[in-house]
C-alpha cells in the first residue's frame, strides 16, 4: 500500500472508534470485510490479525449493529453491508442532535438579558454577522487587520448605516498597502488604524455589542471567548472604549473622503460634530438644525429639543466636546433659550443627547439671490457716488496695538513649521495634560500694526482717501504703528494704548489682550484735550463712529456726555453717530439697561445706528427682551425698540438685517468658501456700513455696501479701494452662482 493509503486507512480506525464508538478489533474486523468482500472466519481472522476465537463473537456483535451480515453455511461466512446503509442511523442521530443543538441555539438567542458567553468561533461568528446585518443607524468596528476579510460581505450590505472602522494589529506601513485600501467595503464612512493589539469589539446602535478575545491574552483561560452584549449599559461602556480610547489615538486611512450627505443620525456627539467641522468650513454655523434626545443633566428629566446651531467645542481628544444651540423658547429650567448639549457622561452642559439628527435648516445664502436682495442691490448701484473720499468722519475710542504672532513647532532637523490649525494646537494642549511637564509653545512674532476699531475702520476710510480723525488711546508719544500707518491723517491721543497677542490660524484666531490700567472715560478726555477740543474734531464730520462697549467699559457714561456737553457746542454736528457694542457678553444686565437709556437719548439729538452680529443680538435679546410677550414682531425690531434708536443691524457670513423705526429690511451675502481672511470681519462690515451711512445710502443699499467690504476682505485680506468696490457691487449677484 501506498503511504497515503495509509494515511485513509488511519483516518477511518479513529473515526470509527471515536465517533462510532468501535473497539479496535471490530474496527480490523470491519475494515478487512469492507476491503476483502465475502469471507470465511479464517479468512477473516487471517486479514485482521484478529485472534479467530475472537471472531465469532466480533461478526456477530458487528451484525447486530447493523455493519454486516453472515451467511449461515458451512463453513460459516460474513460479508460488510454498504457503508452508506450501515452509517445511516448515526447520521440520523446526528441530525436529530443538530436539530435540538439549533433549537438549544435559538433560545439562548432570544434571551436578550445581558452578557452571554462562546467558545465556538463559528458561533461568535454568526453573532457578528447578526448584529452587523440588524443594526439601524450607527457601527463602530474594532478588528485585527488579519479578520477583515470574514466581515467584509456583511460589511458591504451596510449601506444605510453609519459605519466606522478601526484595524487593529497593523504594520507601520499599512497606510500605504494599497491592498489594504481596496479590501475596504464602500460602505465604511471613515477607517483608522492601529499598530497596537487589540480583540475584536463591535457595537450597533450603541445597544448591542460583540466583545472577542484574540488568541494570545494571557488574562484569559481559554482562547477564543466571545462576550455577546444585549445590556444597553454594558453596551454603551464598549463603545465608549472603542470611540473613546482607541478611536482618537487610531490614524486615519487615507480614502477619498465623502462629504456628509444630510439629514444624518448620530449615536455619538463626537461623530456628529466631526461632520460639523466639515460642514462649516463652507457653510455658516447658522445653517444647521439639530434635534436631539437626551436628559437634563441637573434633573434626569427625558427631553427631546431643536434649536440652530450657534456653535461647537470639538476635539477628538477632549470628552467635553459640545453643541451650543439658540431654541425657539425658554424652558422653565433655562433663563435663556441658548443651551449647550454635550455627549454622555458630560456634566458641564445643560444636556446629554443619546440621540442627535443634524440638518440643513434651508436658510444657507448658497442658493440663488432673492428678490429684497436684488432689489437692494439696484439701489446700491444707483446711490453709490461718483468718487469716494469726498467728506469727512470721526472714529472713537476703541485702539490697541496687535502683535502679530504664529505657533511653531520643531521639524526633525530643526527647522520650525507653523502650526496652521487651531485644532492641532488646542489638542497638543490637551495631551500636555497627561504628561508631567509643564507646557512650552514656541512662538515667534511676525509683525506688529495699529489693532482696534479706529485702526481697521480708519484703514477702510483712509485708503479710499477720506479725511479721518482717529481719537484714542494711541499711546504717549502715539505709537509709531499708527502714525506710520496714518501719516495723513489727524490723529488724537487719549492716553497710553496696550498690546493685543494675535495669534493667527488659518482657520481662527486666539487672542491675548493686556488690560490698559489708564481705563477711558469722560475725566480722561477732558483731562487730556478737553470738551471744547473733542467738539472741534467731530464738528462738520458727516458721521460719528465708537466703540467698543466691550474695551471701553465706561462708553455709556461718554455717551451722555456727548449728547449734554458735546452735541450743544456743535455748529455742523455729524448726520449719523454709528455705535459697535462689542463682545458684551461680559457686561451685566444693569450695565446694559444703562446702555438702552443713554443711546436711546443720543437718539434724540442725531440718529444712532447700532451694529452688531448674532451672538451679541442674542445677548441683548435674552438680557433685554424678558418678559416681552409680542412674539410676532421680529426679534430685531423689538431689540431696536427696546434701544430706542433709529436703526439696528446685524450681520453675519450669511448677510445683514436692518430693523429702521419704519421697516425690517434684508440682504444676503455672497457665500466666501474657504475664505482668505476671517479676522476682523467683523470690522469690516462695520467699516462698510459707516461707509454707507458717510455716503447717505438708503438702508437697503447700505446693507448691500457693508456686505461688499466684509466679503471683498475675505477673498482678498484687503480692505477695497474706490474700483474694486464698484467692480464688486456690479458682480454682487454673479457670486451666488459660484
């Protein structure tokens, strides 16, 4: 015989006797009658090395099992029956066995009560493949590299939820194997990888979860064990391991990247604000509504609330990462109707949400432009005059000197980079929190230039040639950034000026602000040119610009002074005062109930113009608007109401509304994607509507100036010249096609 007939032979003895549960010698004595055909006793013990008293008693006992049959003659003989005939009531058992071992399966199945343990890798398997194939939303799948492939089919089916993959085990090299890109289903949102070694864990819908030891763990008995997880509780610690733990720490594979189609449903408010961040790199904040449902972290109280988006705190290494909505009403638990949710486990937040659908709200200025803005921008066009410079204006209060900085970092080698990202440098912070080193940035300053509203303001002016007094405190001796910068211009120092650190991203600022010890107010402007001197430099000006509110904290107490000592001395006193609140979000509710009083009394000698965006509207309506039940007047108006001033604006990417004693008017902006500039934006739609209010503009042209100035800043991190606003009014309506 051949040695792999050997090889059959020795398979068929083991499993005879271990399955059929043969002896040795009937197995020989079976085995030589199946290969020998009819034999005699002899014959039998002769090709089985069986001893042949033995015989007799083997062929009989084979008989009655049903393997062979004997021929009662002389002399007496045995013959094997077919194989296929003798095995079949073994195979009977055993598929009555498979049948109840199925029903023993099923009803363990059904029991969804909390943790349940396999050793069968076929069984764990087919348990993967269930939660895989059942989930409704969200996956997260942690896997050795090595297991991809006994997922990818159930992978590939996945196409309506949200799925999320980290490989575990994988070279240095993996994020260069082709390979490894290719055997990635589609249907996978986003992957990362690991080099370290991890099991096997997977959750669906943050409810169900699959947690299985690889081999080599030595804190286990036996290899193998698969944890099937039907408590939520025990559900959700899994997947924070997962999203938590490995996911921030995993690098992504680099695979053409799918912008997030919306609406969307999140399990995770990391997940959610990950879309967030791409979303808004194109699209204002506003754009977005977000429902969620969650608790109230102080009461456990369930809730279910919808509010747009205002803002959001991101980073993939913080677990305080958080949305910042404006709802429609106040609740009972809320003096205000702006509130923060935060993700489960977060206590600094008014919410946990479990549960977060993200949406367009349809107000996005990238659609087509409107009839009110078309109609405004005819207006612009008509009332721009033929050259600009021709008038005068005044700009107060608000200066300092910014210090330009950048974040560095060092390169193997030694060469320094920036660090471009705002992201990149909050999360390096984050990580100095685990280490036991205090932390060191390096930075280094690029440039220094006149900051403040005088500054960027009275760069508008001056550029377009007009006549500009700048009066602040611009130093003493004033600051060679100003008067560099303003050599043709009338200047008037109220004191020494501070420096602000501006530290520059590509995609926001961070800013340190040194406190002026010498604070501005009405004694220090007297004390140091005088009531009759102040009067001099705003008299025959077409308009009066001021601010802040926030760096000027005593600007009220101005304010009634101009109106009771400055406004009676005038002889040609400006047509329009131009108020900028500032951040306010720091002045109290008294101080801006005092505010109301003071503008609204200027009022009644000039008419004063309020500035602001939305998140300072917000702040005055909340402060100011308590208790106020005339819910259909728009909130703008009755903020204008409440000021009791001729107009107030306010503004954002997405365009500017103007509420006028008469009307609420509205223009949209033309969408910036990826813009150049987001500093001083702000400013610069200031800068444009003081402009426009010099010009005499009609409200609804103004809006349309003031967005010219803001945007043409933010394609090209200049402010305009005399042509270049022209060039842009005419194309205003084209850039909504871009």
């Amino acid at each position: 015989m051949t040695a792999e007939d050997d090889a059959k032979l020795a398979l068929l003895r083991e499993t005879l006797e271990d399955n059929v549960d043969l002896t040795t010698y009937e197995t020989e004595v079976y085995l030589a009658l199946v290969r020998g055909g009819t034999q005699t006793m002899t014959d039998i013990a002769e090709t089985s090395d069986v001893p042949k008293q033995r015989v007799y008693d083997i062929v009989d006992g084979l008989r009655e099992r049903g393997f062979v049959e004997v021929i009662d003659d002389y002399p007496r003989k045995a013959y094997a029956v077919d194989p296929s005939e003798a095995l079949s009531s073994i195979r009977d058992q055993i598929s009555r066995a498979e049948e109840y071992l199925e029903e023993l399966h099923d009803t363990v199945e059904t029991v969804e009560s909390g943790v349940a343990l396999f050793k069968s890798e076929s069984t764990i398997k087919r348990y993967v493949s269930d939660l895989l194939q059942t989930a409704e939303h969200d996956i997260l799948l942690l896997l050795p590299v090595d297991r991809l492939s006994a997922v990818v089919d159930d992978l590939e089916q996945c196409a309506d939820q949200q799925v999320r993959l980290v490989l575990s085990n994988a070279s240095p090299d993996a994020l260069e194997e082709e390979s490894l890109h290719e055997s990635i289903p589609d249907t996978v949102d986003e992957a990362r990888v690991v080099s370290t070694r991890e099991d096997f864990a997977l959750t669906t819908d943050r409810s169900r979860g699959l947690y299985w030891v690889q081999e080599g763990r030595d804190y286990v008995e036996d290899e193998g064990q698969g944890y099937y997880v039907t408590n939520p509780s025990l559900a959700m610690v899994l997947d924070r391991f997962v999203s938590e733990s490995i996911w921030p720490l995993a690098q992504p594979l680099e695979r053409s990247s799918k912008r997030p189609t919306l609406p969307r449903q999140y399990m995770r408010i990391r997940d959610c604000l990950a879309d967030v961040s791409v979303l808004t790199d194109s699209q204002p904040v506003d754009a977005f509504d977000i429902t969620f449902e969650g608790y109230d972290t102080e009461t456990g109280e369930e809730v279910t609330e919808t509010g747009t988006l205002i803002s959001y705190y991101y980073t993939e290494y913080d677990i305080r990462s958080s949305l910042t909505l404006s709802i429609d009403t106040a609740t009972e638990s809320l003096a205000s109707p702006k509130i923060t949710v935060g993700g489960v486990g977060t206590r600094n937040v008014d919410y946990t949400a479990y549960s977060i659908e993200l949406r367009q709200n349809g107000t996005s200025h990238t659609d087509t432009i409107d009839d009110e803005t078309r109609r405004h921008l005819e207006a612009c066009k008509t009332e721009l005059p033929p050259e600009f410079g021709n008038g005068s204006v005044a700009l107060c209060f608000d200066a300092f000197i910014d210090r330009m900085r950048e974040f560095i970092q060092r390169r193997p080698g030694g060469e320094y980079e920036q660090i471009r990202q705002f992201d990149a440098f909050r999360e390096a912070l984050v990580r100095y929190e685990a280490s036991e080193t205090p932390p060191r940035v390096e930075w280094r300053q690029t440039r220094t230039e006149p900051g403040g509203l005088i500054a960027h303001t009275g760069g508008v002016f001056d550029e377009l040639g007009y006549d500009v007094t700048l009066i602040g405190q611009m130093g003493d001796p004033i600051r060679a950034e100003f008067a560099r910068k303003f050599r043709d211009q009338t200047l008037v120092s109220l004191g020494r000026t501070t420096s602000t650190d501006y530290v520059w991203f590509e995609d926001r600022k961070f800013l340190l602000t040194e406190p002026n010890p010498e604070p501005l107010n009405w004694a220090r402007i007297e004390d140091r040119i005088g009531a009759s001197a102040f009067a001099e430099y705003i008299d025959g000006r077409s308009v009066v610009s001021m601010g802040s509110w926030y760096s000027t904290p005593e600007l009220v107490d101005i304010v009634d002074h101009l109106r009771d000592d400055i406004w009676p001395r005038l002889s040609s006193p400006p047509e329009h005062v131009h108020f900028d609140p500032g951040e306010v979000d720091q002045l109290s509710a008294e101080e801006l109930e005092r505010g109301c009083e003071a503008l609204g009394a200027l009022d009644d000698v000039v008419p004063v113009t309020i500035t602001a965006n939305r998140n300072q509207t917000r702040r005055f309506r909340d402060s100011l608007l308590q208790g106020t039940d005339e819910e259909t007047v728009p909130t703008i108006q009755r903020v204008r109401e409440r000021f009791d001033v001729t107009r107030y604006v306010m503004h954002s990417q997405r365009g500017a509304t103007l509420a006028s004693r008469d009307d609420v008017l509205s223009v949209k902006a033309p969408q910036v994607v990826n813009p150049h500039q987001l500093r001083n934006v702000d400013e610069h739609f200031l800068s444009g509507m003081t402009l426009a209010l010099a010009e005499g503009l009609s409200d609804g042209a103004a809006l349309v100036l003031a967005n010219t100035v803001a945007s043409y800043f933010m394609r090209h991190k200049k402010p305009p010249e005399s042509r270049e606003i022209r060039t842009f009014v005419s194309e205003y309506e084209a850039f909504f096609a871009e």
